[in-house]
C-alpha cells in the first residue's frame, strides 16, 4: 500500500524538528541566573561548536564541583547508615562537653543541605551544557563549594578517627543497599547520556573526545560489571530462610522508658523481648544495682542531690544514697531517641518518677517472665569494701536472694569464670570475643556476645550452617568455623536498632540479637532484602541491557543528528551575535519548503528567506 502524500510531506517536517536546536531563553536565564549569577544575557557567551565549554578557571572549578559532589555523596551515605550508632555518638560528646545536645542528628542535616546544594548546582552546570552555554560560576558558589568540600573531609577524618568500626558498617550495609545503588547508578549514568553525547560529537579535538568517552564507558562498565562483586546472604533460594534472630532489650527498652529502670524492663516484655540485657554495679554497702555509666551524671539527678559527688563513682554510693536519687526524669528531659513524645500521660507520668532498680529486682521480673539475663558486671574501684568480693556477692543475689534460676542467666563477667562454674554449674557462660574452639569447650562457653561489626555475615553464616562457603574467613579464627555449630555454640551480635542491620543478621541466621528498638523490630515480618539469586541475577541483567540500549540509541540519534546538520548545510554552523545564524537559515528553508508541500502553496525563495532572518539576527 503506497503511502499518501500528506504522510510524505509531513517526513521532512518530522525530521526537521528533530535536526533544529531551540534556544530556551527563559530556562537559559534562569540557569545562568542561579548558576553564575548572570540573569541578562549580554552577560554570558555561548560555546561555539567544537571549542571548550568554559575557560580553564571554570573547567578547573567544574572538576572541582564533581569531587565535591563524590565526596559529600560518600559522606551523606556514611553517616546516614551509622544510624544504629547515633546514641553512643551523643553520649560520648555529653561526656568531653558536659551537656546533651543531639549532634548526630545536626551533622545529618548539614551532610544532606550541603549535598542537596552541590547536586543542585552540578546540575545547573549539566543543564548549561546541554543548552550550549559557557559556564561561569559565581564566586558565592566557588566559596559554597570550598565550604561543602572541607567539611566533607574534615567530618570524614574525624569520624574515621573515633569511630573506625563505622566503616564496618558501611561495608556491611552495601550487602543490603549494593542491589538498589546499583540501579540507581545505571540510571543516572543513562540520564548522563544524553548531554555527554552531545558534547562528544561537538568536540573536534580527538583527545577530548577520547578522554569523555574513555571516562564514562570506564564508570558505565564498573556500574555494569559490580554485581560480579556483590556478596549478600539475603539472597537465597526459596525457603531457606531461618527463623527471627531472638530479641535481647538493651537495658529494657530505652527508647520507651529510662533506660535500666523496672519500667524499661517491663517495656521490653511487653514489646516482645525473649531476652533482657543490663549492667551491674555493686554499692558500696554490698547492693547490686543496674548502672551503666561509671558514675551517675548522665542517668540520674546526683548533680542536684550530691553536687560535690557529681564525678563520683556510683559504687563509692551506698544503697541509702542510691535510693534518693531520681533516675527518670532525664530521659523526658533529654529524650535521648526522640521517642518521648509518643508516650502517654501514664507513661510520662512513671517515667518521670523512676528510681535505680536493684539486680535482685532485675533478677525477680526475669524470673517471674520466663526471660533470659545477660549482663556486664563492674568491679567496684580500689578502696572499696567488695572489691575482691564482686563476683560472689553477685552470685549470693543470683542463688540465694532472687528466684530466678541458674540456666536463665548468660554469665558474661570474664573473671574467675572456674570459680563461678564450681560455685553455680548450671549458669550459661557467654564469651564477649571470638577465641579457638577447644578454649571455649574447656571453659563450657555456650554463646559468643560479639559487636555487629566484629564478625562479617559471612561468619555468622559458616556457624550455623556448617560448612565454611566464604571466601574471606578471617585469619584470627584459629580453627574452622564449623567447629562452633558443632559445639553448640550460638552467637549473639549487639546492639543492633535499625531495620537493615536486622534483616541481614536475620539472612545471616543468627540466633539473637540484643537492640534498643524493640518495638520496631519486632514487627519485621520478613527481611528488608530478601530475593533469589535468579530474582537478582534478572534484575541486574535486565537493568544492564536496558541501559545499554537505550545509551547506544542516544548516541546514534546525535550522530545521526550531527551528520544531518553537516549534510543539510554544507559546512559546520557559525555563530553571530551568539545565535547560529546560518543554522537557522538553513532549517527555516527547509521548513519553508516543507510546510510548502503540505500545503500546496509555492515555496519561498531561500535568498529571501535568508536576508529576512539575517535581518532579524542583526537587530
């Protein structure tokens, strides 16, 4: 079937749009405006075809504006996934400053605006480009970008100093985010085809074409190529996942109540928690109480009560002093994880009028709940009466004074640990580090209690499953993994309080995990991440060549675009007055001549055409 003449002659109109480049003058202004402050026109020059883009200040400052944006990215990731850390990270600056203040969430705030404004002026430049424009960035900018710069590196450095182990973490969370980041990268390498293929067939000089496209098919083929490298025990075959890891609250349930009080202890029952973990002090008349800190600054009013003790070790207090204390007002003060808010009248109300809570206490609720115990002991300080005596003391309060009994309790304390298995055989002995199998055996140890940054997945992975499928086991194990399973020993990782943390030591099949988010926790039904190895290997394939496609189409368009433009006008466009003058010539006379055939009307003359828009150029 033939086609018909309107369809003809609507071909080269077709085509001729394709071929024309507009000019967007409100969008350039604006561009130029925010960009460099340029908001008249007279002000900015536009890039002649197959010149440079900018001056070699303003090449150098764009450069500039890249690094800044890897690294203030690098940063905003970091931080954002050290969330499960924010409150040791707060608390350890309460201790050198003296007051609270929740800096972790400031600095979060200021890693994402000064990430939003290097995005956002990046792409100012990217849209610049594309509209053929020179780059000018105003001097406010270059200042704004030196800021973001130095604080990306400063805050990076002095992170990385005190806190290493973050990097572990951030290690650890590309096994759950690596499948998204990949992804998301693809795309915005496609989205960057389009203005980079426009500037690489612009480009006369060879060395600046190889030296674009040999930089984006290097960062396209490492996107394309970085699942190879991907390692995440979420993704597993139908049906193999495990059960929950178990759910040990961490000094009760701290983000609904003050934090080792009888309240944050029925909290964490009541959220569901299969486990209770604390610290023990002994006071100086020989009760055992819960503290955490070394002194009583932080979780109590001991700086109103005692103003001259406020340094004090909380052992160096009797049980008298103790109970006069009040250890719950601070956390509505405080309100350490933000969670205060959401609680009653009733719970406000208790919570404010919570006092420090005996271990035999402790011990009764545990017993009366049919909950485990774990907990860190503290050797009182020199000059205190039991300091040779903490560790049977306990155990008389454990034996003799509360009804709790002994396999309830994972004994963690590492010192005179045979005395302690002589005394009570029954209790169950928890290591606080990875040691060799048979040390573990010999001292009847039960259950490794590691950091969640001390042991990879992986680890945890070779000790239930028995058999050793990582290809990095650490070189500190001195025996093989398997050998804990087979010993029946479990692993408990701490203190794990976000969702992704979770699901992976939940793909990883640990038993239990000790955190300070209960109640949110134990409401993931399934892993954040959780897919088939096929399930994954599609998406990843299929977000490959679906990039791949689409990037080869937008380069073959601008060539075809380019190859057009250099036919249809016999000689590569100039520019006048900043506009291409004898592009829009030549592209009014085709259009002219298009619109002509549709319509049946004569065609204009191209002389006349061309001194009418010269015309119009010059004025």
């Amino acid at each position: 079937m033939a086609a018909s003449p309107t369809t003809l002659g609507k071909l080269p109109v077709v085509r001729c749009r394709l071929l024309q480049r507009y000019e967007h003058q409100p969008f350039v202004s604006c561009l130029a405006g925010l960009y460099g402050c340029q908001w008249r026109r007279y002000q900015r020059t536009r890039a002649t075809p197959g010149d440079c883009c900018c001056s070699k200040l303003e090449c150098a400052s764009f450069a500039l504006l890249i690094v800044t944006f890897c690294l203030t990215l690098v940063f905003l990731y970091f931080w954002s996934e050290a969330q499960n850390d924010y409150n040791d990270f707060d608390w350890f600056n309460f201790g050198n400053l003296g007051f609270w203040f929740p800096w972790s969430v400031v600095l979060l705030a200021i890693a994402a605006a000064f990430f939003s404004y290097i995005t956002l002026l990046l792409l100012l430049a990217v849209c610049l480009l594309s509209e053929g424009q020179k780059l000018y960035l105003h001097w406010g900018h270059k200042i704004g970008v030196l800021v973001s710069l130095a604080f990306s590196i400063l805050a990076t450095a002095v992170l990385s100093d005190l806190w290493s182990k973050e990097w572990t973490t951030l290690l650890l969370s590309f096994q759950v985010t690596a499948p998204y980041l990949h992804v998301g990268g693809v795309l915005l390498m496609t989205l960057l085809s389009w203005p980079i293929a426009l500037h690489f067939f612009h480009i006369n000089r060879k060395v600046g074409r190889a030296l674009i496209m040999g930089l984006y098919l290097a960062v396209l083929c490492a996107l394309y190529l970085v699942p190879l490298g991907i390692y995440s025990p979420c993704l597993k075959e139908e049906g193999t996942l495990g059960p929950a890891p178990a759910l040990i609250g961490h000094r009760g349930a701290p983000m609904l109540a003050p934090e080792n009080t009888l309240m944050s202890f029925e909290k964490a029952v009541e959220a569901g928690g299969q486990g209770l973990e604390t610290d023990v002090t002994i006071s100086y008349d020989g009760v055992p109480f819960l503290m955490h800190d070394h002194t009583l600054r932080r979780t109590t009013n001991v700086q109103e009560v005692f103003p001259n003790r406020t340094d004090a070790p909380a052992a160096m207090f009797t049980w008298g002093e103790l109970e006069t204390l009040n250890a719950g007002a601070w956390f509505l003060h405080r309100d350490p994880f933000g969670t205060a808010w959401s609680l009653g009248n009733k719970d406000r109300a208790q919570a404010q009028n919570q006092s420090i809570c005996t271990f035999r206490e402790f011990l009764e609720l545990a017993s009366q709940r049919g909950k485990q115990v774990i907990f860190d002991l503290y050797r009182p300080p020199q000059g205190h009466p039991y300091r040779d005596t903490w560790i049977t003391r306990t155990l008389e309060v454990i034996q003799n004074e509360s009804s709790i009994h002994s396999h309830q309790v994972l004994w963690l304390p590492p010192d005179l640990r045979s005395l302690v298995q002589q005394m009570d055989p029954d209790l169950q002995h928890t290591l606080g580090s990875r040691a060799p199998v048979e040390e573990l055996q010999q001292n009847h140890i039960v259950q490794l209690n590691l950091h969640y940054s001390s042991m990879s997945t992986e680890m945890i992975r070779c000790v239930v499953v028995c058999k050793c499928v990582s290809l990095h086991c650490l070189s500190e194990l001195y025996s093989s993994l398997s050998e804990y399973a087979a010993a029946n020993i479990s692993i408990n990782l701490y203190v794990i309080s976000q969702s992704w943390l979770y699901s992976l030591a939940w793909c990883s099949a640990a038993q239990s995990v000790t955190t300070n988010a209960l109640q949110l926790l134990n409401n993931l039904s399934r892993p954040l991440f959780l897919m088939t190895p096929d399930e994954y290997n599609l998406m990843w394939v299929l977000t490959d060549v679906v990039s791949f496609t689409l990037i080869f189409i937008i380069f073959i368009f601008h060539w075809w675009r380019e190859q057009s433009l250099a036919f249809c006008l016999g000689s590569k466009p100039t520019l006048e007055h900043g506009t291409y003058s004898k592009f829009r010539t030549e592209m009014s006379d085709v259009w002219s001549v298009s619109s002509a055939n549709i319509l049946g009307e004569p065609a204009q003359s191209p002389l006349a055409t061309e001194s009418n828009l010269a015309t119009v150029s010059e004025h």
